[in-house]
C-alpha cells in the first residue's frame, strides 16, 4: 500500500498520519486554512469590464482537482471581500505591482447603497455618486433605477488616485478588473 497522490510520510516516527498538501498549479496562491487556491494576476490584465463580464470570466474556466476515490470539478469564482483582506496581508500572493490601486470586481452578491453608507460622514441619500473619504467608500446608483441593489468592487477608484476603497457600483458601469478564486473542499 502506497502513498496517493500529494501525501507525503514523514520519517520523524513509524506512527505518522499521513499529510495531504496541496501543490498550488503556476500562477496560483494557496491559503491553506481557509482553503482557498487565488490567482496570483488579473484575468486579462487591467481592465474596466461591466460586473457580468468579470463574473463569466471566472465562471466560464474551470479547476480539475483529483481526490480520492473519485474527481471533483470546483469552479472559479470572482474574488470575495474576505479573499481581499488575506490578499492585502500576503503580498507574495500577488504578481501585479499596485493591487490596491486598482478596481476588483467582487463576488459576494448585491448590496442596497443606502444600507451601506447610511450613518457614513458626508453621505447623502439620493446622490448618483459620491466619493467619502472618511471611510474610503465609494458609490455610482443604477441611473434608471436609483435605489436598485448594486455591486461590489474593492481596490482602486478608476480616474482617481484613490487606492483601497470599498465601492458600490452599478454592475452595468465599466469599472472593475477579474481576479479568480476556487474554494477547496
């Protein structure tokens, strides 16, 4: 009886328990704890995509990962605000220089604007967009539909010099860059 794939013994004792590790593939970032294989760069570079076209990007790529006894498909997703904290604290999970100046697209689902900033300094209810500095927050509504759910980006504000703010934005508005994430089992 062998040892499978990705196991390794140690020689420290005679009763060790086989340890599973996961080798990230090239261009990948593995955080092991939260189980989380990110890519190292954007898909496509810098770019201003709609929310839509970001998401399919991720979406329409796939990550085979073999576990025993049978394979498992996992797919890629954009990146999560929660992906972005441990993003910002291992730079060496990232291969593109100024990460936090530029727009992510992220992918924990819709937001309601005034739930967010309401209570937030400067904010004003009913504003098509508006930049608060004091809690580096960043909005643009739905222009034929004001108080429709909108997006989330993080990262930079496109057009500014503003880096590492969180953002709601319109999905329909060119704004964010790709980056993809695949959460492991």
């Amino acid at each position: 009886m062998g040892l499978g794939a990705g196991e390794y013994l140690s020689a420290a004792s005679n009763n060790a328990t086989a340890l599973k590790v996961l080798i990230p593939p090239l261009g990948h970032y593995y955080f092991h704890t939260q189980k989380l294989l990110v890519e190292k760069t954007l898909m496509g570079g810098t770019t201003f995509d709609q929310w839509t076209t970001s998401n399919n990007k991720c979406a329409n790529r796939t990550k085979l990962t073999v576990k025993d006894p049978s394979n498992i498909v996992l797919p890629y997703q954009l990146l999560k605000l929660s992906t972005w904290s441990l993003l910002l604290a291992y730079p060496d999970a990232t291969t593109y220089p100024n990460m936090s100046q530029t727009a992510h697209w992220l992918g924990d689902g819709t937001v309601s604007i005034d739930a967010k900033c309401t209570g937030m300094p400067g904010y004003t209810p009913g504003t098509s967009s508006q930049m608060l500095t004091a809690t580096s927050t960043f909005y643009i509504r739905n222009s034929s539909n004001p108080t429709l759910n909108v997006n989330q980006a993080v990262g930079g504000v496109p057009g500014t010099t503003y880096s590492n703010y969180m953002s709601y934005v319109d999905g329909a508005v060119g704004f964010g860059s790709t980056r993809c994430q695949v959460a492991l089992p």
